[in-house]
C-alpha cells in the first residue's frame, strides 16, 4: 500500500469537472484508490464519493492506493492536482 498527503493546488478545488477528471484518472488504474480528508474516506473511483468531500484549493488530502499498480496511480493523482 502507498500512501502520500497532497496539497490541492486546482484554483476551483474539486467542483463537479475536476473531480470527475480526477474519478477519470483514478479509474485508469486497477489499485484501489482512496482520498482522505479528515474523518472521511472515499474511493477515487467514484464521482458521488469525490463531490461528497466538498475539496478546496490549498486543502491537504491523502491519497492511498493498494495494488499491482499503486505506486504510479498515486503519482498521476498528484500530478494531476498539482499541474491544473
């Protein structure tokens, strides 16, 4: 399992567009795909779980992916909240 807190650096945070391109991205990979924030946990996987966590920019996350391709899924979500 790899785990990595990111910062989310989209202007916008995760309104209904970016966090379906983020469900879009995550649904690339195999791994099961978590996003955590606070208390909550959602699959990445999944648009009505993404927009239940409300993201704002500057707003610290923890990405966790378990599986055979974990290690560059986590890599493509950071990348993807960072260079948007």
């Amino acid at each position: 399992m790899v785990r990595k807190t990111v910062t989310v650096e989209l202007a916008s945070g995760l309104e209904a567009r970016p966090a379906a391109m983020l469900v879009q991205v995550a649904s690339q990979y195999d791994s099961n795909i978590y996003v955590e924030v606070d208390s909550k946990r959602v699959n990445a996987k999944s648009i009505m779980g993404m927009m239940t966590l409300g993201l704002t920019a500057g707003e610290s996350i923890t990405i966790s992916a378990d599986g055979a391709d974990e290690d560059q899924a986590v890599s493509d979500i950071e990348k993807y909240l960072s260079n948007n």
